[in-house]
C-alpha cells in the first residue's frame, strides 16, 4: 500500500541534498514531440493546421492529477482518488458525490 510518508523518508535517504526527484511520466516526452510537431505538421500537410493545433493547445491547458481533483473538490466531489495510466499522461478521476 502506498504510504507517503515512507516516500518522503525514502525519498531523503536516496537523494543527494537539493537533489530534486522527477515526476514527469515516462512518455510525456514523446507526446511533447508527438502534440507539439508532429500532429501541426500533418495538419500543414492536410492544408488546415488550425484543426490539427486545437487538440495540443486544449490539452497543454487542461489541469494535471492534482488540479482536476481540486475542482472536482469545489464542485463538492469527496473521496477524490485517481490513477495514472499509458505511462502517466492519463488520469482517471473518481469522486463521491456529497
């Protein structure tokens, strides 16, 4: 079971001081590459490249894990909890409505 208390202690003895752990998903690169190049470049290709930039754009401004469980909080969600999958870019949400 997760305990993130153990995480921090962990985290402390493995970690060089100022030494900073990274919480990006494994394959955030390659949908960087893929949402930032790939995809506008297929959309030139296709002769409209507004279609084909509104999908990186919408998702570079949706909220990451925590942020979506903050407003499904103020939407007065309880018992929040989430998990990541296809490599962490996607998040399943799950609340209990109050």
């Amino acid at each position: 079971m997760f305990n993130p208390g153990t995480v921090d202690a962990t985290c402390g003895l493995l970690c060089a001081p100022c030494a900073r752990l990274s919480q990006k998903p494994p394959l955030s690169t390659f949908f960087s590459v893929w949402f930032d190049h790939i995809v506008p470049g297929l959309g030139r290709l296709a002769g409209d490249p507004d279609a084909y930039t509104y999908l990186p754009n919408s998702v570079k401004r949706f909220p990451g894990p925590e942020g979506l469980a903050g407003l499904m909080a103020a939407a007065g969600l309880r018992d929040i909890r989430w998990i990541l999958t296809a490599g962490g870019i996607i998040a399943i949400h799950v609340g209990t409505k109050a």
